[in-house]
C-alpha cells in the first residue's frame, strides 16, 4: 500500500507543472459521449465511471453512451460523428492514436519517418473533428491522450518496437504547447488549451506505473495480453485517473467518528448519524448514508489474467474514491463486534477501530451487497451495448466501403457473405451484425439497456441501517 501511494504521490506531483489536468465532474442530467477505437468499444473505462456516479451521485442520474469502433482512427472518427450527436450528448470525450500511428510499419526500414507522417496525417484530420466539435458550443468537450502500447513488459516478443512514441506526439498534440511536442510546425497544437476543453492523459501515467511494476515483475502489463487493449485493471485506473482528473479524490463515500467516551459524533461527512446510545460495553447508532460504496469486480473476462480487483494495487482507489469510513475512540480494550442492519460483519479490536476501518473494505455489509447488484446490472448493460457496437463496426468497416451504409437488407447480406471469408474481423462480427441488422432488434437492445439504467437508478439509493459494535466478553 505505502509502496504505489508513494509512487502515485510522487508521479502526479513530477507532472503537475506540464500536465495539470482539470475537468468539471458529470452534473445530473448529463449525457456523455465516450468516442474513441477498440479500447473504448470494447473496454470498460466509461463503464466504471459510470458506476462510481451510480453509487457515489444515486440521485443524480446521468446517462453514457458507448461510441466507440474498433480499428478507428481521427478520419473515420469524423465521418461517423453525425451518430454520436443523434444521442443529444451535453459531453463528448474523444480519444485515438492507437490505430492511427500504424502497426506493421514498425517493423519496416524508415519507421520512424513513416509514423511521423501518420501523426501528421491524424493531427489533420483531427482539424475536421474539432470542426465539428466547435458546432455545438454548448456541448462540453473533453478530449483523452490514449492509453499506451506497452513496449517494455517481457511477457513476450514487442511486435511494434517505437510505438508508443508516435501515440505520445498525438498526446502532446491536444495538450501541450509547441515547445514540449514534436509534431510538425505546420500543424496547429495544444487543442484543449486553445479551445478550452477538457484534457485527461492515461498514457504517460499507464507507462509509468508499467515500469514501476516492471521492475519487480518483468511481465506485468495493464495494457493486455496484445499489449494495445488494456485488461480490467487497466481499465479500473483509467477510470481513477479520469474521476482524479474531475476532482473525486478525497470525496468519502461516508466519514463516520464517534467519541465513545463523550457519547457524541464528532463527524459525518456525507451521511446523516442519529439516535446514538453508548453503554459500558455496547455503541449503537442510526446510519442513514447518501452514497453506496463502489463495487469492485473481482470476475475474469474473455480468459485474461486480471481483474478489475488487480488494479488496486498499483492505484490507491480505495482510499482516495472509496473510504466508507468508521471510527469510534474511547472504547475500552478488547475485541467487538461489528454489526449492520441485523447482520454480523467482523471482529475489531479497539484500537483498530479508533484508527478507524474502511467499511467499503468488507464485502459483507447491507450496502456493498447493494452496490453489487448495482454492479452487476450495469455489466449486463454494458455487454448489451458492447456487442451491439460490432454491428456498427461492420456498418462503417464494409457496408460504407461498398456502398450499402445503413442498408440492412438482403443486398447487404449478400455483402457480408462475398467478403466475410476473406477477412477474419468479418468472421468474428459478422454473426453479431447478422443479429442486430434489424432496425427493431436494435431498439429492442437500446430499451433493455435503458431498462436496466432505470433499475438501477431505483435500486441505488442508500437505506438507513442501525449499526451496533459490541465488546466480546468472551472469547
């Protein structure tokens, strides 16, 4: 724990001067666009974000919309935009790089000049984006630096060697000034600055943590087993880096203390503490919070080595954005119990409990049994819209190319069955396009996901909850 605080502590504070990053938390109401490639088509970032503003904000409904494709670069970005602005966002993110800077050419003579002229290239077709952008000034913008491509994990052989570099000068590109970027003079830089838009950066924080990591284990990675698309954990600290980057940091789910000895509360940050009664050997108090604590995943998906649970421990999540704090002084020495709305939780000692517990740790208690099923019923969100992003993936990849955009019928299936066997990203999509080739079918999906948020905006809000502690008198 004090290891990764104190690199974190250390990391942010190297970069404040260049890379200070600030951008207005999610207000209720919001609808957010997260626009990108794979990494946020498939990927879970904007997924936990949300599910930090489920549980953290209950009354404050907002609304995300999964826009990502996968193999996208700036270009096919900007030709598909008019979709991601059918959804009436007030926010848009964006995020590329990662496909723009190619993949096989590393590996060719003169890299490095072929990826300088593909920055170039995706810095220019930015410039149509942010035209586009620029035409609905009341929509908040928040542009992101790409998570890395991992060139220093041993796990195996860096197919791209060089990568990243290029991912960076696009990075730089949206953030920082002409001194510290080595993109071409001719094209325009610092674009969140200029514009006054939002900037978050998971690259040079990702990379860093890699090789912190790395140099005790030399095949960690948060970037996934392709070294390109994050696994869980890495998604979980892009999602603290972009809530950090909001200001959540320090925002208690709760802060209870309790002064045993003076039978009175001394504090109660976001919660209300009533009806407290103090005996010799009992303390018994009404907790009646105004967020749940955050969920932590500990599942496998699509056969990875990680969980979204691995990431706490190159992140401090846990104390920074989800502290349900309990602190109680003046109890006499001994062990006691601790229990929550009629269920027995654990055994503290009474020192453990003046130095106070994060309750967000005990994965037993009435209200993180609440936000799990939170969880859960968001992932079943989340995987509706994913795979419902691979029928949009064949509709730009193939159907725009050959002329049957938006077509979905007979002709275009005739489409997908001359081309499909020649092209293995076909194969793997073309059954999901198949399913959703239907206007209906597609409604349908949108429904159940909209469905699903409503629940969950039922399901979340926190119930009062009588919690005793009370000393063993025997052990």
């Amino acid at each position: 724990m004090k290891r990764y605080v104190l690199f974190v502590c250390l990391f942010l504070s190297s970069l404040a001067g260049v890379y200070a990053q600030s951008i207005a938390p999610f207000q209720k109401g919001d609808r957010i666009a997260f626009v990108g490639n794979s990494i946020t088509c498939g990927g879970h970032y904007h997924s936990y974000i949300w599910l930090y503003y489920m549980t953290r904000f209950p009354d404050q409904r907002i609304d995300i919309f999964n826009e990502g494709v996968g193999g996208d670069v700036a270009e096919m970005i900007y030709q598909r935009l008019d979709k991601v602005f059918e959804h009436e966002p007030t926010v848009v993110t964006l995020s590329f790089g990662m496909n723009d800077v190619g993949y096989m050419d590393f590996r060719k003579p003169g890299a490095d000049t072929i990826a300088r002229n593909r920055v170039e290239k995706a810095c220019r077709d930015y410039a149509f984006i942010e035209e586009v952008y620029k035409k609905y000034p009341e929509v908040r913008k928040i542009l992101i630096g790409s998570s890395p491509y991992d060139e220093t994990s041993r796990f195996n052989k860096v197919a791209f060697p060089g990568k990243n570099t290029p991912i960076l000068e696009i990075v730089d590109f949206l953030k920082l000034p002409q001194k510290y970027t080595q993109v071409g003079a001719r094209i325009p830089n610092a674009r969140a600055r200029e514009n006054q838009w939002g900037f978050v950066d998971f690259n040079r924080p990702m990379v860093a943590i890699n090789q912190w990591e790395q140099a005790e284990d030399s095949m960690y990675t948060l970037c996934g087993k392709d070294r390109i698309h994050p696994s869980t954990d890495g998604h979980l600290v892009m999602a603290y880096l972009f809530l950090k980057a909001q200001g959540l940091a320090g925002k208690p789910v709760a802060d209870i203390r309790i002064d045993g000895a003076g039978k009175k509360v001394t504090r109660s940050d976001n919660c209300r503490v009533s009806d407290l009664s103090v005996s010799s050997d009992n303390l018994t108090f009404t907790y009646e919070a105004k967020s749940l604590p955050y969920p932590i995943d500990t599942s496998y998906y699509d056969n990875e080595k990680h969980t979204q649970a691995d990431a706490l421990s190159v992140i401090p999540f846990m104390d920074e954005m989800n502290y349900e704090g309990l602190s109680v002084s003046g109890l006499s020495d001994g062990y006691y119990g601790l229990t929550i709305g009629g269920e027995f939780i654990g055994r503290f000692t009474a020192r453990e409990l003046e130095r106070g517990i994060n309750m967000a740790l005990l994965q037993n208690t009435p209200q993180y049994k609440q936000a799990m099923k939170i969880r859960q019923m968001n992932e079943e969100r989340w995987l509706k819209e994913r795979k419902m992003r691979e029928f949009y993936w064949v509709e730009y990849n193939l159907m725009r190319k050959t002329g049957m955009l938006w077509a979905c019928n007979e002709a275009a299936v005739d489409t997908l069955r001359k081309y499909r066997p020649h092209d293995i990203f076909l194969q793997w999509n073309g059954d999901l396009w198949l399913q959703y080739m239907h206007k209906g079918i597609r409604e349908d999906c949108v429904n159940e996901q909209q469905d699903l948020v409503n629940r969950i905006y039922e399901q979340n809000k926190p119930i009062p909850l009588r919690i005793e502690i009370k000393k063993f008198t025997d052990l």
